[in-house]
C-alpha cells in the first residue's frame, strides 16, 4: 500500500509527464465497461425480427419485454448507487457485471426459463404469458439489474481519480463506449448469429464482460491503495481541497436518500436526468422505425447511416467533456464553466426541428441533423454527470447518480409509451410524419427546458459539506 501525504500546493503546475497518467488507466477500463454494457443491452433489439418469427410474437410481446428492462432499470438505478457508495468502487463494479453478463447470457436459455416460470405460477395468472416472452423477461430483468450499475460506479471512479477540472473531460471519454457499443452491435451481433445461432450471440457477447472483469480486477483499487500511481499523481487527483479527505473515513460515510432529497442540488441533478435521458432513448428506440417508415429502408440498409450517426455522438461525448476547460481556463470556477458549457450545447439540439420539414431532400438529412442532436446529448450527459462530483462529497456521489438515474430511466419509460401512442394515433390517420415532428420537437427542447430549471434551483455554486 502506498503511503501518500496529499501536497495540493503546486501540483498543478507540474507538467503532465512529471504528475503522472495512470488515471487514464481507469478511465479506459471505464470505457470498455460502458461499451460492454451497450453490446449486451442491445442485442435483443438486433435479433427481435427473427425472433419474433421464431416465437410468433406480437408487437404487445416484444413491448412488453423491452418495458421489463426499463422498469427494472430505473428502479435499479437507485438502489446501484447506494450499494456502490456501501461496498466501494472496486467490488460493487464487479458485482455489476458478473449479474449483467449472467442476465445476458439468460437470453440464451429462454425457453427453458420461461418453462419453469410457469409452471411456478400455474394458476396464478402469469402461465397465460408465452414461454417465450416469460423467459426473455426474466434474462431482460437479470441484464437491467446489473447494468444499472455501471453509470453510477463509473462516475464514483471517476470521482476518486480524477480532480474536478478533468472529470468531465475523462466522463466524456469513458461515455463514448456507449456510442462505440452503439456502432459495434450491428455489426458483431448478425454475423455471430447467422454462423452459429442467435443463443451464441447472447452468450459470446455476454462472456466479454468476464473478460473484463478479469482486468478491472488486476488493475484496480483505490487511489490511496495504488501502487501504480506515482506521488506526484495521487497528490494532483487529490488537489481540491475538498476531496482531500481520507479515503477510509470517506467509506464509512453514509447519507440517506431522504436527506440527498433534501438538497436543491440532487433535484437539479435528477430534473436534468428525467428530462434529457429520455431523449437517448427514443434515438435508441425509434430510428430504425423512423427510416423505415419514412424512407422504407430495411435493417441492412439501416446499418451505414446509423453507424454514420453514432459515430457522430462520440465526437460529442468527448468534445463535451472537454468543453468546460475552454471556460475554466479563462477564469470561470468549474461549476459556472461547465453550466455555461451546458447552456451553449443546449442550443445544438434544436436542428432536430429541421428534420421533419427537411426529410424530403432523403435519409442522410435527418441522419446528420438527428446526429447533431444526439452528438449534444452526449455533450450534455457528460457534464451533467459531472456536476454531481462538483457539488457533493465523494461518499454521496454514487447515491445521488442512483437517484437522478432512476428519474432518467423513468423519463425514458415516459418518452417511449407517449411516442408509441402518437405513432399509432397519427399512424391511424394516415399522418405519422405528425407524430413523428411532435417528438422531435420535445427532443430539440428539452436541453433548455432542463439547464433553465437546473439554473434556477441552484443559481450559483454551493458546495454541500454537512454531509
């Protein structure tokens, strides 16, 4: 164990290879986490047109799974990170994945599962769910229990390696294996499944999160306990005053929800969180539909010009992490850079408006200007994560992502239920184009809506230290 005395005064003025790098270490191990966990949560969605060939499922079906993920993933959100902030980083990250990689190889052996679900409750009601369904329910349940740690234990990772000025710069780097998981499930998941069935995909693209874990294991602990970290760097991450507490005394710290709840900072948090989170999901969600209805593409089709439009959303991820330093740098404190940050990627969005009324010039219209818009969600997301760490101690970092994640999955849950009603409303009446422009309109503005409710419940920067 190293023995490191935190000298805040003059760290950073050291040049980088003086300090040190191996908190890029982490957040590279954060990264491919968060690429595991995208491949993982989208498989499903890749193989449902032959699978619900195979399973003669109806669309009631395959919603019906699919809301089992987002249900059981925002209520889980809440609880992941009051279990991280009580069984640390470390061990909670790798309770995270071996119980998502388990729920996704479950995937597997659905019909067996769904079996003995009902003959447990045979007469209960629930056997009248196809056996099918039931089992995939179950493995979607597993897989979202599990992943709804990886934000929350990634975002206290960062929190414990890096100093405020650089978290969102390290939150938008790690964020982006979303978006690379986004662009490597199309292409990954149909091959593996047309070669040796769609039960290898979900257990090939499963096993890789023990593949990791196997390396998060090896390289990481605690900055107080790494032995890999030079002097010089565990002094730069600890140079804010106010993360200069022990380690050991900040584990044993504990804070209750109802007093998280009690602060204007956790709402704005949560507001930000229930407001734009949703927006990711209905890209996620709805696209494919959207250039099939619109542009009559098929799922082949398709691949190009989502790979195209994901591959958009990394430049906003990590440019966004990096955005606020531009602030910082010139005097801004690194609350009031990152809002102003906020607030400028907040404008960005609002070229969605012009993808309906533009469609008409082809696909690649709405592909770039959909992919303007969720490139500054990712932007937005990496900096709203981090004003978490800039206003509460490390011990309540990862409850309080556990609360906004909740709100954030709710939202989305929201988001895809009202999306779903106006498509089959308008869809009836032969005017999808309607429905379709409604949403994106609430897509375009729900940045601004959430920076001016988040400004308005904590107008200028306070720091909680009573926790």
């Amino acid at each position: 164990m190293n023995q490191h005395t935190p000298q805040a005064v003059g760290v950073a003025a050291e040049p980088a290879a003086a300090i040190g790098k191996y908190r890029w270490t982490i957040c590279g191990l954060l990264f491919f986490a968060t690429t595991i966990n995208y491949l993982d949560r989208q498989v499903l969605s890749l193989l449902a047109p032959a699978l619900s060939q195979e399973f003669n499922w109806s669309n009631t079906d395959y919603a019906n799974i699919a809301a089992v993920f987002q249900f059981v993933y925002a209520i889980s959100m809440l609880f992941a990170g009051r279990v991280i902030d009580k069984m640390g980083t470390r061990r909670a990250f790798v309770l995270a994945i071996v119980v998502w990689s388990f729920g996704a190889i479950l995937h597997a052996y659905s019909v067996a599962i769904g079996t003995a679900v009902s003959n447990i409750f045979v007469g209960v009601g629930l056997a009248a769910v196809p056996v099918s369904v039931a089992g995939f329910m179950v493995g979607r349940a597993v897989l979202a229990l599990g992943e709804a740690g990886n934000f929350p234990a990634a975002i206290k990772a960062t929190a414990e390696y890096f100093p405020k000025k650089e978290r969102s710069f390290a939150t938008g780097i790690f964020n982006s294996g979303a978006n690379i998981g986004a662009i490597l499930a199309p292409i990954t998941v149909p091959l593996i499944a047309e070669f040796w069935g769609w039960q290898a995909a979900f257990i090939i693209i499963g096993a890789v999160g023990f593949v990791w874990m196997g390396f998060w294991l090896h390289f990481y602990d605690t900055p107080a306990r790494q032995k890999r970290l030079s002097r010089a760097e565990l002094d730069y991450i600890n140079s804010d005053a106010v993360d200069a507490a022990p380690a050991a005394a900040e584990a044993q710290r504990k804070t209750s929800w109802f007093k998280l709840l009690g602060y204007r900072q956790t709402w704005a948090f949560t507001v930000g969180k229930f407001l734009t989170d949703g927006v990711w999901w209905f890209f996620l969600f709805w696209l494919p539909k959207f250039m099939s209805a619109q542009y009559g593409l098929s799922a082949t089709e398709m691949v190009v010009p989502l790979a195209v439009l994901y591959s958009m959303t990394m430049v906003g991820s990590i440019g966004g992490g990096w955005f606020p330093a531009w602030f910082i740098n010139r005097g801004a404190s690194v609350y009031h850079g990152r809002m102003r940050a906020m607030l400028t990627i907040a404008f960005f969005p609002l070229v969605v408006l012009l993808a309906q009324p533009f469609g008409y010039l082809g696909v690649w219209v709405p592909v770039v200007l959909i992919g303007i818009g969720a490139s500054a969600h990712q932007a937005w997301s990496a900096n709203l994560f981090t004003t978490v760490s800039d206003m509460f101690p490390k011990h309540s970092v990862g409850s309080v992502v556990g609360i906004g994640g909740m709100a954030g999955g709710l939202g989305g849950v929201l988001i895809t239920k009202v999306a779903g009603r106006l498509f089959d409303h308008y869809g009836a009446l032969g005017q999808i184009q309607t429905g379709y422009m409604i949403m994106f309109t609430f897509c375009a503005l729900a940045y601004l809506l959430a920076w001016c409710i988040m400004k308005a419940l904590v107008p200028a920067h306070k720091e909680i230290t009573d926790l």
